[in-house]
C-alpha cells in the first residue's frame, strides 16, 4: 500500500495593516484581504491609534468601563477638536457588560446617543471581553466571520489577571481573527491548525517579536523570517520560548503542533 500524504494544513495570513496612516479618516483599513474591522474597547486608557481604528470600524463595542474610557480618552487623543463633538463622533454602538465600571453619567450620555445597552451582570461566569466577542460573532453575517477581525483596545496593561483572562479568551474563540492590542504591542493566536503567514509592516511595528506557547507545550515550531528561527523546536514554560527574537523578513511564517502567542512591538 502506498504510503499517506502528509495532511496539507490551510494557510492562515495575518498582517497589521489597519494601522497604517491613511489620507483620509473613513478609508477602509488596507490590507491583501481587506478584512472586516469590529473594535472593542476594554477598561484601560485608550492607545494613541484608538480614533484610527475607531474610524474604520464596522462597529464599535465597549466593555462596561471602557465606554469611561472612550469618553474621557478621545477628546484627550483629539485636543484640537471640542470635546462635546468628539463625544458625539465617537459613539460607540454598544456597550455590553456585567455594568459594575461604566459611570451612570456615560452610560446615560451614551444611552441618549443611541447606543445600545446590554446589560449582563447575571453572567458572573465570563468576562467582560468575552462577552463582547461573543455578541460580535452572534450579530455578524455569517458570511463575513471568517474575513473579520476584532481589535481590542486597552486588551494589555493593568492587572495581570486581567491581561491572562484577555490571552485565555483567544484560546476561547480560536477561529476568529482576535488581536490584543496596546500602545507598545500586539498579540493574537496562531492555532495549529493552520500554516501562518505574517506580513510585517514595518514601518509600524517590530523589529521585537515573540512566540510563546500559553495553554500546551510545542513539541515541533518551524519558522522562517526571524534572525533566530526555529527548526522544529521544542518550546514550553520551564525550558525554552522565543522571546526578543527579532523580523529580519517582510514575512515570517510559522507553522506548530501547538497553538502559540504571537506578539510584536509597536513603533512610536
């Protein structure tokens, strides 16, 4: 009998084209898949690309307190601007928690606004992230979910218990493209179900990078692109992870018997 052909797993490309500059505030985030942008802001200050991102949303969901956030922060980010205007641009479509951060006077601001109010707080059992990515993913064209990707603000920083709640939720939703970001770094998973293509911009991000395996060990991670790749690597918390590795490529691939965190630096 002939021997099996090894399982060809699919490609999965990845890049951080939405936050390139644009000419214009309402252009559509660039990028080879022109992918579908939801923003969902978290209880931390706000990054300083927030109104970027916000621009180019297709919609725009807070998490409890980060509607405090939006409020306070963008009129911050926008000084040249009044700030009632900005308040009334950067509306956010939803705001979805257990309700226990956001300030009655921004959730009444909002409310009056039009923005929608989902209260939650009888789910005890879930975070407050967690509750925003599922409701994107339950109110979203099934035709668009896998050409969508959810940016979350304020996702790193703060307690540590809350950014480890934030990695567990992209474990949680493993097949939407999830990105964590800060005003320092990105993270998002690489599942090992797909080979992973990583287009670097980068005139935005890097050269730091990480791979990180939270949740199993790897026995075997392959990679092109870095200064030190790996050749079928063994990695896990006690021994070796990639940490401070550095893009020498506009791409970097990667491809694992393990789901791992990629993380980038951000350039300023």
């Amino acid at each position: 009998m002939a021997p099996t052909a090894p399982t060809q797993r699919p490609t999965m490309r990845h890049s951080s084209a939405f936050l390139l500059p644009s000419t214009a505030p309402s252009s559509p985030a660039p990028g080879p898949d022109d992918a579908a942008v939801a923003v969902v802001v978290l209880n931390q200050p706000l990054p300083r690309f927030a109104p970027l991102l916000w621009s180019r949303a297709a919609v725009r969901v807070c998490a409890d307190g980060g509607a405090n956030r939006v409020f306070d922060g963008m009129p911050a980010l926008l000084p040249g601007q009044d700030p009632d205007e900005v308040r009334a641009s950067y509306k956010p479509d939803v705001i979805k928690g257990d309700m226990d951060s956001v300030r009655p006077e921004v959730k009444e601001h909002y409310s009056n606004l039009g923005t929608r109010i989902v209260d939650e707080s009888h789910d005890q059992d879930t975070t407050d992230l967690h509750k925003c990515i599922a409701f994107i993913a339950e109110n979203y064209s099934a035709t668009n979910k896998s050409n969508l990707s959810i940016l979350v603000l304020g996702a790193l920083g703060g307690r540590f218990d809350h950014e480890m709640g934030n990695i567990n939720v992209l474990h949680l939703f493993p097949s939407i493209n999830i990105v964590l970001l800060s005003d320092d770094c990105l993270i998002f998973l690489l599942s090992k179900m797909h080979t992973h293509e990583i287009h670097v911009e980068k005139s935005i991000e890097g050269p730091h990078c990480g791979l990180i395996p939270i949740g199993m060990p790897s026995t075997s991670t392959t990679t092109t692109g870095l200064r030190w790749n790996l050749d079928n690597t063994s990695m896990s918390f006690g021994g070796l992870i990639s940490t401070s590795n550095i893009v020498e490529e506009d791409k970097v691939t990667v491809t694992s018997d393990s789901d791992l965190m990629w993380t980038t630096s951000l350039r300023k």
